[in-house]
C-alpha cells in the first residue's frame, strides 16, 4: 500500500510539473513577442570569466544558445540571455540564420554554428 502511494505521488508530482512548465520552444511566435515586450535585456555575465559584460565583448565560445522561435515570417534566438533577430551583431559575428535548435554566424568567411546543447 505504500509503495502504490508513493507511486500515485511520484505521478502527480510529474504530471504538475508538466502542465506548470512551459519551454520557450514551444510559443509561438506572437506568444513570445508579449513574453517579452517591455523587456530589457541584460548585459551578459558570466561568473566564471569576471570579464565578459555583454555580447560583443563575448567571444565566440562563450555564446550559449538557450532557445529558438521558428515562425512564418520572424524568427528570434536566445543567446546567453539576449534575444537576437537576423542581422544583430554578437561577438564581431552577425546572425545570419536561426533555424530550429540552431543558430549560423558568420564574420566574412568564417561561419560559426551555435546548437542547443552547447554543441558545433
């Protein structure tokens, strides 16, 4: 009886914080514009560098690519905080796509790819 209890718990606990939850992948387009209109973004800092206060003192490597919204017509990219539209400057890069879980760069002919997951 117990163990059943624990196991009723265990999935009401989860499916909570299924519904509670809610990944910035998953709005749309205009959702995430509301989300953040009024907004501003913060200069990056990253603890461990004590250097870095915002994205174009950043280098390359130390872009981390939090989220992606893929609409029709705009597209947007969450970069350590920042949220970027094709064409912004970051780290001497301009954003050239932002596609579903990826982010391309590029610097006159160096190309640079953020993934989610911190992978390249």
């Amino acid at each position: 009886m117990k163990k059943r209890g624990m196991i009723i718990g265990t999935l009401i606990f989860f499916l909570v914080m299924d519904v509670s939850a809610q990944s910035l992948s998953d709005l749309d387009v205009e959702s995430f514009q509301q989300l953040t209109e009024g907004t501003q973004q913060q200069p990056m800092y990253n603890p461990f560098s004590g250097t870095v206060t915002s994205l174009q003192d950043a280098t390359a490597e130390e872009l981390v690519l939090t989220g992606t919204v893929v609409g029709d017509e705009q597209v947007y990219a969450l970069v350590n905080g920042n949220i970027l539209e094709i064409g912004d400057r970051v780290a001497g890069y301009k954003v050239e796509t932002i596609e579903d879980g990826h982010v391309t760069l590029k610097r006159l002919d160096e190309i640079y790819t953020l993934r989610m997951g911190g992978t390249f």
